[in-house]
C-alpha cells in the first residue's frame, strides 16, 4: 500500500511538473529549484546571500550572447528535439578515455533539471529530467526554451539570467553585450561558482571560432 502511494505522489508530482511547463509558455518564473538550494545552503551556512535575478525578454538579450551560449552549451540546439544522441555519445567516449571536454545534456535538459531539481545528480533525477524533455519541447518551442534557460541559469554567486551576469561581470545591459563578453561569459557557464569571466580567454577563443564556424 505505501508503495502504490508513493507511485501515486511521484504521479502527481510529473503532472505538475508538466502544468508548470505548459504555464511557463506565458508566466515568467519567479525562481527555480536552483535558486532556492543556493538560498538554503547559505541559510544552513549562515553565509550571507545576496541574489541578482532579472528576467528579460529574449530582444533584450544580444543575438552574440544568444549564439555564444548556444555554441558553447548546446551547438545542435535547433537540431535536435530535446535530446542529442551525438553529443552524448561524445561526452561518454571522453568519460572512458578520462578527457571529457563537455556534458552531453542539453539545453532543454539543463533547462528543465534547473527548474524543478537543482544540482543532485541521481538515477531517478535523470529519470524524471528524460520524461520532461519532450513535454518542454512541445509546448514551450525554441524560443522560449533559450529565453527562459538565458534568464534563469546560474552565472555566479547569487548570479542568475543573462541581465543579471551582464551587469554584474561588465557593468552592461545583456542588449549591449559585445561578442568577446558573451564568449566569456558563456565559457564561465559549466561551473559558474569557480570560474570567471576574464580567465576564460583560452575557452572563450574556442567558443568565438564554434560561432563563426556557425556563422554567426
């Protein structure tokens, strides 16, 4: 009996999960699950939290740190339907030969597993993250993928969105952002909360070179 209640709340919990996607096609979210554990680990902590979190429309956020995102996150993003095969299959292969030089998941994957999960990492994690996907593709669309994934991903401490990391790091609205800023920033973005902008040169070079192999 309390196992068919657990199958019972888990259901109820995808249901959710999956209202909240088809709202989030109209309703900007207030905070994610990211948001939130960085605001309890610092809480449980007693370190001070400061959160930095505006949310933009896509317009206001500069096409060069659209593509730099797009080239150093998830360069098949139009491509694929929430998941690529490719580049997962790449990233096991630098698993096995201990040279991996990026994650496999992709935007729509980070993108969901920031909102309703934050950063644990479990079978049942990526499980319930897989059966998402689709539901994320169908009714949000591109756009508004790479909208709500620039606005609400983590860029910093207490660091959230595109504005936010722009204004912060450069002093700049994200609209105004130059290239080799947003290649910068986009190169911060596998480990937000020990890399920085200006040491990123070497990464930001090689994510420049995927945007004009693109051409963007």
């Amino acid at each position: 009996m309390i196992a068919l209640w657990v199958v019972y709340a888990l259901a109820a919990l995808w249901v959710l999960a999956a209202l909240t996607l088809v709202a989030l096609r109209w309703v900007d979210p207030p905070t994610t699950a990211v948001h939130v554990e960085r605001r309890v680990e610092a809480w449980i902590g007693g370190k001070p939290y400061t959160e930095r979190y505006k949310f933009v429309p896509l317009r206001q956020i500069s096409p060069d740190f659209q593509h730099a995102v797009i080239a150093a996150e998830d360069g098949r993003f139009y491509q694929h339907h929430g998941f690529d095969w490719q580049a997962m299959e790449i990233a096991a292969e630098g698993d096995m030969n201990g040279r991996r030089i990026r994650g496999g998941s992709t935007i729509t994957q980070q993108l969901v597993k920031n909102l309703f999960f934050g950063t644990e990492r479990s079978l049942l994690r990526k499980g319930a993250e897989a059966s998402l996907v689709p539901v994320a593709e169908l009714v949000l669309g591109k756009q508004r993928i790479l909208e709500l994934y620039l606005n609400e991903v983590e860029w910093g401490p207490g660091v959230y969105g595109a504005e936010a990391a722009s204004e912060y790091y450069f002093r700049t609205p994200a609209r105004r952002l130059g290239r080799g800023q947003a290649a910068e920033l986009a190169a911060i973005l596998p480990a937000p909360l020990k890399r920085r902008p200006e040491r990123m040169t070497r990464c930001s070079g090689l994510i420049l070179e995927r945007m004009r192999q693109t051409g963007w």
